[in-house]
C-alpha cells in the first residue's frame, strides 16, 4: 500500500511482504486540504494517523479563548487527539491542516487487532507511544525550565525542516513567545 508506511515501520521492525499487506490493509487514506481540520474539539476520536505527506498542527484552546499549540506532525510522523484516542473520551484538540496533506489512519480496533496478531507491531507501536512520551515531556520541561533564547535555539535545532515550512507567528507561539521576541532571537540565524 505505501511505501512510506513500510519504511516508517521497518525503521524498527522488520516485516515480510505478506505481513505488511495485510497490516496495510486496516490503514485507510485520508487527504485533506490546508486550513481543513483533521480532528476538532469535543469530537469522538476513532483514528490515528500517520502523516504520508504535509503538515498539521494540534493545539488546545483554553476557556479564555487562547490558543496553544500542542505539537506538529509532518512526514513520518504519528498525529490524533491520543487522549482521546487511547481513553474513549471527546476530544480536547483541534488538529487542523497547515499544508495539503495525505494521510494513512488505523482505527483502535484495528490497531488493537494487528498489536495482537503480530507482535512485531505490538513492539513497534510501543517503542513509537515511548518515543512521544519522552518528545512530550522534553517540551513541556523546555517550556518550565528553559528561556526564550534556549527554547528557539532547541526548536532551530530538534527540527530544522520546520522552521523553513511555518511562520515566525506558528513559530513563535509554539515556543510561547510573542512574534517580536522571536524575529530579535531570529535575527542572526535563518529560519
């Protein structure tokens, strides 16, 4: 089914042929334009997805209408509301499209059939799930513990692709600084 898909999931395990056509064969496609929402608040979340093409981001807005950015997802990377997701319970995001995108979704039953079946992707989804955890907490210690200055020399550093796909305004509110504190930090260095 998708070449992307195999190479994502072989980057950790390895999968004959025959195992990943049927594995495969409980991903559904899903493209959606920018500005589109993939997930919104308040929704009941059945899929999770992985990104084939694009990027989204996911944000939370508190009851004073503020947004927040959560985190993005772009190529090879795993994205849904997974509180939602993993708890059976409404979602709090809205994930929404910030380019074209093309994505592969697995609903819980499914992904909870194939983990059960093949053990291999029992291990992969595990060591994926570890892997965003620890991503999850490294950025909320950044933003407790870390100055604007350090957050924005991390996020330059961590992910340098994105810096060339998103705006100095996505930037800097994912880093929790105003749009002007970050064209001072981004002075010296091309984003």
């Amino acid at each position: 089914m998708s070449v992307e898909l195999k190479k994502h999931i072989e980057e950790i395990v390895s999968l004959a042929d025959e195992e990943f056509e049927y594995i495969s064969s409980h991903f559904k496609p899903k493209q959606l334009k920018k500005h589109q929402y993939l997930i919104q608040t308040d929704e009941h979340v059945k899929t999770i997805y992985f990104v084939i093409k694009g990027l989204l981001k996911a944000t939370y807005i508190d009851l004073n209408g503020k947004e927040y950015i959560i985190q993005f997802a772009m190529e090879n990377w795993w994205i849904s509301d997974f509180q939602a997701f993993y708890n059976n319970v409404k979602s709090i995001t809205n994930i929404s499209c910030l380019e074209n995108v093309e994505l592969l979704g697995i609903s819980k039953e499914d992904l909870d059939k194939i983990c059960h079946e093949n053990h291999k992707m029992e291990h992969f989804f595990r060591v994926k799930n570890s892997s965003g955890y620890v991503a999850l907490q490294q950025r909320i210690l950044s933003l407790l513990t870390t100055n604007p200055r350090e957050r924005f020399e991390q996020f330059s550093c961590q992910y340098p692709q994105l810096g060339q796909r998103l705006s100095k305004t996505i930037i800097a509110a994912y880093l929790g600084i105003s749009r002007e504190t970050l064209s001072r930090l981004s002075a010296k260095t091309v984003i």
